[in-house]
C-alpha cells in the first residue's frame, strides 16, 4: 500500500467546508437548503448535509439545459472536445488529494485505493479524449452499383446516466468521457449515499471548459421519480445504468416506451476457479484483491471460489492465513487495508449469507462475525466446505466473505461456474496453457481473467452477458454505445 500524508480532522473540515452541496444544472450549483445526510461508514456518524432536489422540477430543468446544449455540443470539432476531456484528465491528479479523501470519507475505502480510483477514473477522460478523434466511418463502392456507400456516425442525444455508491468517481467518468467524446449531452444522477464526490467531478469538468449544459448533476434521494420523469420525456435518447439487476430490469421495461438505447452493467456473482496446474502462489495473490479490494463490495468481486480438490487444502489454508492479516479500520488510517460496508443494511446481507452457509454446513476458518466497533465493519472472511446450495453460490455477496467449495473435476467446475443468471466478471487461475484456454472458452461471461485479480481497464470492453447486463464500456466499444450510424447513398 502506498503511503500518503496523515489525515488530520482540520484536513477533513477542510475539505467538506469548501466541497459542493447541491445539484449542478447549466454551468452552476443551484444551491438550496440541505436536507439529505452522507454518512461516513467508517464512524455511523453524518460528515455533512446536502441538497436534496425535487427530483421531478431539478430533473426536467436538467434535461432542457442538456436539450439546449445537444446542437451545439455535437457541432463542437472533435479535437476541441478531445482537449476538454484531456484537461479534465489533468485536472484529476491536481486535485487528486481531495477526490481520493472524499471518496474514502463517504464509501469507506482505504484511502491507498481511493487514489487508485482516481488514477483509474481520470484515464477514461483521457482514453476517450484520443477516441473523440476517431469516430468511426467509411466510404466504400457499392459491390452491385453505381452507387458508392457512405457511412457517418452521430451522436446519440441526450443521456441519463446512473451511477452506483461503490466507486463513486469511475462510474462517473467511465459514462461522462465516452458521452461526451460522442457528441452527446449527460444529465448524471450519482448514488444518494455518496454525492460528493460526483459534485466534484462535475466543478473538474466545468473547469475544465466543458459549456454550461452539456454535463448536470441531479443529487436526489428519490431515483425512482428522476429515472421515470426523465424516461417518459421523448427528449431523452439514451439511458446508462451501472447497479443491480432488478432495477436495471425496471428500467429496460421503462426505455421500451420511447425505444431508448440502453447501457446497462449489472449485477455480478463471478466464480474463481483454481485449476488443478494452478500455482497456489499465484491463486492465492489473484484472490485476495478479487475477493477483498474496495471491501469486497465490487460487482467483479469473486464470490464463487472453486478449488480442485488437489490443491484445496493448501490454497484454503493459505488464504485463510492472508485474509487473517487484513487490518480492518478507517481508510484514513494508514495501517488500515480493508474498510467499512457501506451500511448497516450491507453488513445485515452479509450476516445472513454467512450463517445460512454455517447452518448448511459450511466452517469459518477466519471472521464470521460483525466487528464490535463503530462504524459498519464485518471481519473478512473465509468459509470452508461450503455447499453447493448455500445462499452465497447464488447470490451476490458485496462484502469481505471468501466461500470455497471444493470439487475434483474441472468439467464440473464450469458447469458450476456457469451455474447462474449473472455473467459479469470471471477468475481462471492455472498453468497449463491449453486447459487454462479451454476453461476460459468455455466460461459464460464478459470478461475472464487469468492468473490475475484484477482485470477492469479503460482500454478493454467492461460489460456482461445474460442477466449481468447490455453493452460495454471502456475501450473502442464504450464510445459506440454513444454513437448511432447514418447510411447515405450517393450515385458515382
């Protein structure tokens, strides 16, 4: 973990003291009367109060400024949204120190990943800068005419984007930089549990240069009446959601009404499979930050572990003895390498996953139990013997509970694999060239990766298959989501 500078609470006061607490609509934050409460899950306790927006009158005003700004944002040349995007870009790591601290403060991170995020969020303004560029098109001789095919892409229009409470800055950025590379104008409702730091990012992108009314923020506590209000309004063309499948399901039913194109990044329940060539060094370093980075609460976080029964005992062991070294605390806390649940209603999932394995069966070798502290902390977690109809093969955990489940035959551990609706984010650990392709093959998902414990990338299509979601984002992929392609014909 790298170090960074003590947090001091005058640090602290600082930074909320000068941080925005209101929506932003057409270049400015509109101010009001705050009402809704960010609390910090590292203490229970509230860090400040915020504008909680009429989601109804905000929203609306929100999409006629995106409306407004639609013709002249998508007639700006593509180089100069490219040198926008770039600023932005830069402008994140200037103020890297106040993003990071921000996110640790209302997510609960250590701040030691909170900076990775930043990095991480600023290289999609900067990926999809280069990409504003590259649009795609071409012009080629019609095979059976005297005609020759043309074709032009175009932005989509207006888009609502939806972002989750997990990795506030990212979400953000990872569906403003493609949206904006495009040509098309965003209205962004951040999760109500972590707003500021979105606030943040939308003062970066005004500075910036992005015009008044090409980017808004709604900051409200009622998504449900933003999402339908907006929706119903021909207006809209296009809808990005990041969050779970239930909801992700009620919006694809809602974007029908007016044909709206979607992007939708879902919920997860990846497997990680130890294959029997595996190096149990390798699996082991691949797994702790697949199951335990940002908390666990990750929807690419392994949920699944299946281990061949050759190398069950020592990978368990081992991890065990790693995820027993996990130091729970406060992210501004130098020595702490693991965070807070988000709240107390994710701390309740993750005991009632872990006792119905107990009850079916299952052992904790290490945690098991909620941290007798302040704050929403549950010790990491490892669970043996785990049954296959545990509640936690088939459910997504989002917290720090690691269940493996050991089988002999790796056939067997693909159709386990496979054995879900979701189909986001899989592990694939071994040494054997051919059987690592084979098992990679054949694993229903959007993304495999193999012998690592991370695989998100700005440059690479993120996104899922069946029930885990629609579309991609990062890479070439991302900024076609925000593109429609226009045919013209023209005689030779």
């Amino acid at each position: 973990m790298a170090p960074f500078p003590q947090i001091t609470p005058e640090r602290i006061e600082d930074l909320l003291s000068r941080a925005p607490r209101s929506s932003f609509l057409d270049g400015a934050f509109i101010g009001g009367v705050p009402s809704l409460g960010v609390i910090d899950p590292a203490t229970g306790g509230e860090l400040v109060q915020v504008v909680d927006a009429d989601p109804a009158d905000v929203g609306l005003r929100a999409l006629d400024a995106a409306v407004a700004a639609q013709e002249s944002w998508a007639a700006t040349l593509p180089r100069e949204r490219s040198r926008i995007l770039h600023r932005a870009f830069e402008l994140c790591h200037e103020r890297a120190d106040d993003l990071a601290l921000m996110m640790t403060l209302e997510m609960g991170k250590p701040l030691a990943e909170a900076y990775g995020e930043v990095t991480y969020g600023a290289e999609f303004l900067r990926w999809f800068a280069e990409e504003a560029v590259r649009a795609p098109g071409r012009f080629r001789h019609a095979p059976a005419a005297e005609h020759a095919i043309l074709t032009r892409a175009r932005p989509v229009g207006p888009v609502l984007a939806i972002t989750p409470w997990n990795f506030p800055l990212s979400m953000g950025t990872r569906k403003i930089g493609p949206a904006l590379a495009a040509g098309c104008t965003v209205v962004l409702k951040p999760a109500e549990k972590t707003p500021l730091t979105s606030l943040l990012l939308l003062q970066i992108l005004a500075d910036a240069g992005v015009p008044a009314g090409v980017v808004s923020c709604v900051v409200t506590s009622d998504s449900r009446t933003l999402s339908s209000t907006l929706m119903a309004d021909p207006r809209l063309r296009k809808v990005s959601f990041t969050g779970s499948t239930p909801v992700g399901r009620t919006l694809l039913a809602q974007a029908a009404e007016h044909v709206l194109r979607t992007s939708m990044e879902l919920g997860g329940n990846a497997p990680f499979l130890v294959l029997p060539s595996a190096d149990v060094d390798v699996a082991v370093e691949a797994a702790m930050p697949a199951k335990f980075r940002n908390n666990g609460e990750a929807c690419t976080a392994a949920n699944r572990f299946y281990v061949h029964a050759s190398l069950a005992d020592e990978f368990t062991r081992r991890l065990a003895a790693r995820t027993e070294a996990l130091v729970p605390g406060p992210g501004i806390e130098q020595e702490s390498t693991i965070g807070p649940l988000i709240d107390e209603a994710g701390i309740a999932k993750v005991e009632e996953l872990v006792a119905d394995a107990v009850s079916r069966g299952a052992r904790i070798l290490t945690g098991g139990h909620r941290l007798a502290r302040e704050g929403f902390f549950y010790a990491p977690t490892v669970l043996a013997d785990v049954p296959r109809e545990a509640r936690v093969n088939r459910e997504e955990i989002f917290g720090p509970v690691a269940p493996v489940i050991v089988m002999d035959d790796v056939d067997a551990m693909v159709a386990a694999a496979n054995d879900t609706e979701f189909g986001l984010m899989s592990y694939v650990i071994g040494e054997d060239l051919r059987e690592v392709t084979d098992v990679a093959g054949r694993i229903e998902a959007g993304m495999v990766a193999v012998n690592l414990g991370v695989a998100s990338d700005p440059a690479a299509p993120f996104g899922g298959i069946k029930e885990s979601g629609l579309g991609r984002e990062g890479s070439h992929e991302g900024l076609a989501e925000y593109l429609e392609t226009t045919y013209v014909r023209l005689p030779l």
